[in-house]
C-alpha cells in the first residue's frame, strides 16, 4: 500500500542531486541506501536554512538520528535529477520529526517518501537534552510548527 504524499508546497526546503553512477546497484537502479542519503542530505540543507551560523549544535545539543522510514514508490535509473523536499511535522520536548519526499525533477513523479525522527543528544552528559528554544523558533520561522 502506498502512503498518502503530501502536498509539494508544504515543502519549503527542497534540494536538487543528481544520481551518480555509483548510486546504482546490480539492478541498475538507484540503491535503496542511497535515498537515506538523500534523506540526510536534506536534512542538513535545512538546518544550513534556519540561520546564518549554519550549525545543528546549539547550546551544547546535538540532533542524532533515532528512527528513519523510507517507502520506495518507483524505482530511478541513471541518469536522473532528483529532487527531495524536507520538512519538520512536529516538534516535542526532546525530539523533532522531519517529512522527506524525493520526486524525479524532469517528470515531478515522486521516487520515495520517508520520515525520520531525531533527538536532541547532550554530548556531554551523554543523554537525550531538552530541544533548545532557540531551535524551535527557527523551525517556527520555515514549517510555522
């Protein structure tokens, strides 16, 4: 069964790559690891999108990766653009949920569609940290949670 996809313009941030031939498995298409790859170099794209530092570590905590989902809607052969748009869906007291959806850019038919969790982590004490407001604010200003 495929999941409902949300709509494209919910996607605020949205980074172009273009598959390599490495990307491709036996199969001659784009490995399944690969698109959480993708899915994590989105994520960094939108944290460089909530301010000028660019940095995912404030006050001493970091967002380490607790869960991650990734449903394959159609396999992608080289060559190919994709695009994959990214998003926060909710912000808890520890923990932050991110959408990503992976579309061919020349046809706009969507390749996957994932989810991922992440926890802010104190590297110091070694231990789930309470999200920094200043965070939060910043996810307020892209996905207005």
């Amino acid at each position: 069964m495929s999941p409902v996809l949300p709509d494209r313009s919910l996607f605020k941030v949205k980074v172009d790559m273009e598959v390599r031939w490495g990307d491709m498995d036996a199969l001659g298409h784009v490995n399944n690891a690969r698109y959480l790859t993708f899915f994590e170099t989105a994520r960094i794209a939108y944290f460089g999108s909530l301010g000028p530092d660019k940095r995912i570590s404030v006050e001493g905590a970091t967002p380490v990766l607790a869960r991650v989902t990734c449903d394959y809607l159609r396999p992608v052969e080289y060559p190919a653009t994709l695009q994959v748009g990214v998003r926060v869906t909710r912000v808890g007291s520890t923990s932050f949920e991110f959408e990503h959806l992976v579309l061919d850019k020349a046809t706009g038919e969507p390749c996957a569609f994932g989810t991922a969790v992440l926890v802010a982590f104190d590297l110091r004490t070694r231990a789930k940290a309470p999200l920094p407001e200043s965070i939060r604010a910043r996810i307020r200003e892209v996905d207005g949670l």
